[in-house]
C-alpha cells in the first residue's frame, strides 16, 4: 500500500518507517497515525 504521509522501507528482518510531512515539519496528524497503524499492523502480522 502505497502511503501518503510516512515512507516504509523492510529489508530482512528490519523495518524503517519515515515521516514524509517535510512542509509541516513531520508533525503528526491523524493520517499519520492512521498510516503509522496501518503498518504496524502489517509487521506484526508478518513472521518474519
């Protein structure tokens, strides 16, 4: 799923997620939140 407001990087067994809201500072909104949940999700569903 493509996002709007993070950048989500896996390699192995690391994941990297970014703030992508440079014009406001990266500060966080509830899209953010929605987004940051969204793939938080997705890695702890994942097994590895």
């Amino acid at each position: 799923m493509p996002y709007k407001n993070i950048i989500f990087e896996s390699l192995e067994s690391v994941a990297v997620i970014k703030f992508n809201r440079p014009k406001a500072l990266n500060a966080i909104n509830p899209g953010v939140i929605e987004e940051l949940n969204d793939v938080l999700d997705g890695i702890e569903a994942d097994a590895n």
